[in-house]
C-alpha cells in the first residue's frame, strides 16, 4: 500500500502545495456576503427563466451561481479529515441550498405558474447519465482547482452539473404542491451534489494530497461508494423508464403517421407529444387537414394504440385548416 501510494504521489496531478489548496478552498467555502448574493441572484435569474421556459436565461444563472465552490472544500475536507474546513463548507452548502428553494418557492407563489414547461419537466426525472455527468464535471472542476492555470473550464463545469436549477424546481413545484416533481428534481441536485464529492475526492487523491494513514481513517470513500450505489438504482430505474417511453412514442409517432385514419389523406401529422403525468397518459397529435375530424375516428385510434401496445391512452387532435388550392381551379 504505501509502495502504491507513493507511485500515485509522483504521477500525482497536483500541481499547488497542499497548504496552499487548504487555504484557497477554506476563502471559498466561507459564508460571505458575496455567497449570498451570488447565490439569491442566480437563484432568481434561474427562476425566472424556468418561468419562461428560456434556457440561455438558466445558463447565465449557472455561471453565476457559486455553489461549486464550497463543494470542492467539503470533498477536500472529507478526504484529509479537516473538521474546521468540513464545518464551514457544510454550512455555505446547506444555507445556500435552503436560500435558494425558499427563494424559488416564494417566487412560485407570487406567478403561480399555470403549467410546467420543458426546462422544468427535464429535471425531474434523473437518470444514470446525469449521475455521469456529475463525476465527470465534478472531475474537471477539482482539477481546474488544483492546476490553476485551467481555472477557465470552471463556468463549463458550472453549465455542464447544473446546480441552481433543479433547487428552483423545487421550489416552484413545491409552490404548485407538486410533490412529485419537487421530489424528482430534489433527487438529481443530490445526484449532483454526490457525483462531484466523488470525483473531486478520486482527483485530490491522485493530486497527492492526502497521506495513506489519514486516507485510512476517512470515511469519504465509503460513504461516498455507498451513496453512489443507493442512487443508482433509482436513477437505473428511470433510465429504463426513460427508455421504455422513448420506444412507445416512436411506436405510436409511427402508427400515427403510417396507419392513422388511412381513409384521411387530407389529414398530415406533423407532431406528436405525450403527456405521462396524466392518467391515462395524454398524446397530444397535431395535424393539419381540409376537413374536421370526428369524435369517432379519435376513438378509433385510440383502440388501436391500446390493442397495439397494450396500454389505454387518451389521444386530443389539434387540427389546423388547410386548403388545397391548384393551379387548375383557376379555369374553373
């Protein structure tokens, strides 16, 4: 073991005394007046573009927002056993989180949002993937901590884990008595917060900065591992969800456009959305057609979806009017 490690501490990626490191992450995780603000302001810009559906809006909010920075220490803080760095960390992280889901649930009370739009529904159903993306963003931005001069591929990291958004999300579900929702997107900020403990532990520990006896005594990589392995079955289940619903609307676009009313050449689908929040799940068709359509050649298709895939679902036409003219109508 100690052979091993010190194999890792010369191949090690630190790049900053250990000293120096502590002392950058300490200034990082106190709770400032700038933390706040910075915190309230992404808060509410990133809100506010939940509210309006606008992801360049959300994106801003995510460089601005600095809860990385306290995250970085407490990994730090969990690997050497510092108690005073894990203490203050803790602390920036909790109030930070707490500021920011009381901030976004009172905005949800006073615009009392009617429905949910896209930006919103993307975060509340993690999957594997963004436990994924966390690691790996996580990795980069304990890198870019150890070896300043990447310090640039910060916001990028910031952009890619998305820390502010889901906490907004619940807040605004939590508004709406969303439950559902709220508990979706609570899961992927600790997704988040979980995936970059880990890899900036995993990239502190290949920096060389942790002694073998003092990386012994840590729990960090247990519970870390433990964590991981908790989520993962959840985030595996919505993954397969996830999956599942994408091949049943690809199953239902294609009977949709190639078999729906098949006596209606008139009628031409050009969308097709489905709700799964509803019971039975809404699918939503747009088309365009000369004629209206009938009550009964909805349930129509309707039987077929539910013969078909065996699942009943409600299916809402929202026809636009069109009119065929030729050339030769001109003669007429």
């Amino acid at each position: 073991m100690k052979r091993s490690w010190e194999i890792i501490k010369k191949m090690g990626l630190g790049a900053i005394p250990i000293l120096q490191l502590r002392e950058s992450l300490f200034q990082e995780s106190q709770l400032t007046q700038n933390y706040l603000i910075l915190s309230l302001g992404s808060c509410l810009i990133a809100t506010l573009g939940l509210i309006i559906n606008s992801a360049a809006v959300i994106i801003g909010a995510m460089i601005i927002a600095p809860l990385m920075l306290p995250l970085r220490g407490f990994s730090f803080a969990t690997l050497e056993g510092d108690i005073e760095l894990l203490r203050r960390s803790f602390n920036a992280i909790f109030i930070g989180t707490f500021l920011s889901i009381v901030c976004s649930w009172i905005v949800g009370l006073i615009v009392s949002i009617p429905e949910f739009g896209g930006e919103i529904l993307s975060r509340t159903q993690p999957t594997l993937i963004d436990l994924l993306i966390a690691i790996f963003a996580g990795g980069v931005s304990g890198y870019a901590k150890i070896r300043p001069s990447v310090g640039d591929a910060i916001p990028g990291t910031a952009i890619a884990v998305a820390l502010m958004p889901p906490l907004c999300v619940v807040g605004l579900a939590l508004a709406q008595g969303e439950w559902q929702i709220a508990s979706g997107a609570g899961l992927l900020y600790l997704t988040n917060l979980i995936g970059i403990n880990l890899a900036c532990v995993i990239i502190y520990f290949l920096g060389g900065y942790a002694k073998s006896n003092e990386l012994a005594r840590t729990l960090s990589w247990g519970v870390s591992l433990i964590l991981i392995m908790l989520l993962a079955i959840p985030l595996g289940i919505s993954f397969w969800q996830l999956i599942s619903k994408a091949k049943i609307h690809d199953s239902i676009e294609e009977i949709l456009v190639t078999r729906s009313l098949v006596n209606r050449r008139d009628v031409k689908v050009f969308n097709v959305s489905i709700n799964w929040r509803k019971q039975p799940p809404v699918v939503l068709v747009k088309v365009r057609s000369v004629d209206p359509i009938e009550p009964n050649e909805v349930k129509i298709v309707e039987t077929r979806l539910k013969n078909e895939l065996e699942h009943s679902f409600e299916v809402i036409f929202e026809v636009t009017p069109t009119q065929i003219i030729k050339t030769s109508d001109q003669d007429k």
